[in-house]
C-alpha cells in the first residue's frame, strides 16, 4: 500500500466524496460530539416526544468511540436535494420537499457504501461504520463539526450554496484524516424561522420541541393530532418545511442533479381526497420507496383529513 500523509488520504477521501456524487464533505475528529449534554437535556424535558428511540441510544448517540471503537474520524458528507415546488391546486395538502421522490436512504446509502469502502482501504485493517439518519449517530452536531455548515436557530444544519437542502451522511473510521474547521455562525440576529413556525415549536434557538412540530405530527405520531395543532397545521399532510421556507440562506440555492429526488406526480401537492380515499394496496403502489410510508396510510388519512377539516372551517362565513 502506498504511503501518503494524513492531509493527502484526506484529499483522496474528499476527492472520492465527490466522484460519488456528494455536493460537499468535511471531517471531524471522533471522540465526544455532545460535552454540555444538550441531547440530554433535550430529552429530559420531553422534546422528544414518544419517539424512544432517541432516548435508549442517547449515549451511542453522544460518543462515536462506543459505536465504532476506536473510531479516529468522522467522515461526513452532504447531498442536495433542492428543486422548486409544483404549482398547488385546491383542495390539496403540502409535502415536506425531502419527501417527494425517491427515499432518499435508498439513493445515498449505496455511494456512502462506497466511499467507505475507499475510506477503509486508506490504512490497513481500517474499519467503518456508514448511516444516513438512521443509526445512533448525531449527525447534525457531527456536520458543523466538520465545517459543512452552521446549526442554524431551526435546529437544521445549513449552508451558503444549499441552505438547508440537503441530506447527510456520517462515516465513522479508524482511519486518522485531517479534521476541519467548524463554519462560523452566519444567522446573526435573523429569527425568521423561530417567528414563522406556526406552532412555536421552536422554543429556543436551535431547540425545537417535538410535542409542538407539525413534522413530528404528521409522521411520527401514531395517535390524533391534538386540537391545537391541527388548528395551525397550515397545509401540510407529511412533515413540514415553513422554517426552511422563509430563512434567507434557502432563497438561492442550487437546483439538485439528482434526478431521484424530483416530486413525483401528485406527491409534492397530493389531493386530500385521494389520500383519504386510497385502499392499502393503492397506497403500496403509489407510495412504496418513498418517504411517505413512514407515516403509513392511517396516518395520511388522518392528515389529508385534519388538513381538508381546517379548510372546511377557515371557508365557513362568519356569522
């Protein structure tokens, strides 16, 4: 195996980033990635709502080493997924821009696969472990730790040339590369998407509480959406992107070439009426591969319902 300096491995693995066809990637030392215990704190005052997942990984979560131990770096990369909504029709819901193709753990997984396959063969007896939101990693707090972005005050990581736009994906290795530096703050005093959000889920800056997030609403609750929710769901029947939408980094931003991640037809704006009224293999058909099956066809239901409700009471005359 040939030799290279730690600064040139660390070239290769950026240059193998973007022949995989990664907008951008940065790399961080591995170790503690949670010090003041935010995750923690997060979770004791019940922001996570009943997604308890979070809450028996929360140490995984914190410290790459006990995941892959003997973890030296985080490898971590960014994949645009930015193209412009379809005009909406009446009588039809919203759809969070992530989820309008292709899930896009399918599209990534494979080229992040890849890349850590380059990454391992870096060093000798190298090993990684790869995930794209899905595994017990901090992926968020990884990404400004290796300078792709700044945690804006919505909680999202962002980014001069794509805002918000983009996925992520984390490559923990035993290969020692070159770390970089995190990217400044650019939010300064803007608290448009803290102003913006409909239920003021966002309780403090880069703080958002689950129990009040439409996203967290209309995809991960299992149960009715409470009343006061619903009444300012403002459209949306999966997920929700009004703080994205109105943050001045996300107004000129690069339209994605991954063709995979283009609305489909009817899932950018689907009509509510199609969604209330679609049997469970109509569902499969139009829906298996894509995000959407998260939140499953008795939770469209509900949302294509609370939505079409909302729509119902905002058109009644006032008497």
């Amino acid at each position: 195996m040939q030799s290279h300096s730690r600064a040139e491995i660390t070239q290769i693995v950026k240059d193998a980033a973007t022949d995989a066809g990664f907008d951008a990637c940065g790399v961080a030392l591995a170790g503690e990635i949670d010090p003041d215990n935010r995750l923690g704190e997060w979770l004791r005052l019940g922001y996570h709502a009943d997604m308890k997942w979070i809450e028996t990984s929360r140490e995984l979560r914190q410290n790459a080493q006990l995941k892959l131990p003997g973890a030296r770096s985080v490898v971590v990369v960014a994949r645009n997924y930015y193209s412009p909504r379809p005009t909406r029709e009446s009588q039809t819901g919203l759809v969070s821009r992530y989820a309008w193709g292709r899930d896009y753990h399918r599209v990534l997984l494979k080229p992040l696969r890849g890349l850590a396959k380059r990454v391992a063969a870096m060093a000798e007896g190298a090993q990684t472990y790869c995930c794209i939101d899905s595994g017990p990693v901090m992926e968020k707090a990884w990404a400004v730790r290796a300078g792709l972005g700044w945690m804006g005050k919505n909680s999202l990581v962002l980014r001069r040339d794509l805002g918000s736009w983009f996925f992520l994906g984390i490559i923990l290795t035993t290969v020692e590369l070159e770390p970089d530096s995190p990217a400044a703050d650019q939010c300064g005093r803007c608290k448009l998407c803290i102003d913006a959000c409909p239920t003021d889920a966002i309780v403090q800056p880069q703080v958002v509480d689950s129990r009040r997030c439409i996203s967290y609403h209309t995809i991960e609750n299992r149960g009715e959406i409470p009343n006061d929710i619903a009444a300012n769901s403002a459209g949306w029947v999966f997920g929700c992107d009004i703080c994205q939408e109105v943050c001045p980094w996300n107004k000129r931003v690069k339209l994605t070439t991954e063709s995979e991640f283009h609305a489909r037809e009817g899932h950018a704006n689907p009509s509510l009426l199609h969604l209330e009224n679609l049997t469970e293999d109509e569902f499969l058909d139009e829906f298996a591969g894509t995000p959407i099956m998260r939140a499953k066809l008795t939770g469209m239901r509900r949302n294509a319902r609370m939505v079409r409700e909302q729509i119902s009471k905002k058109s009644r005359p006032v008497v």
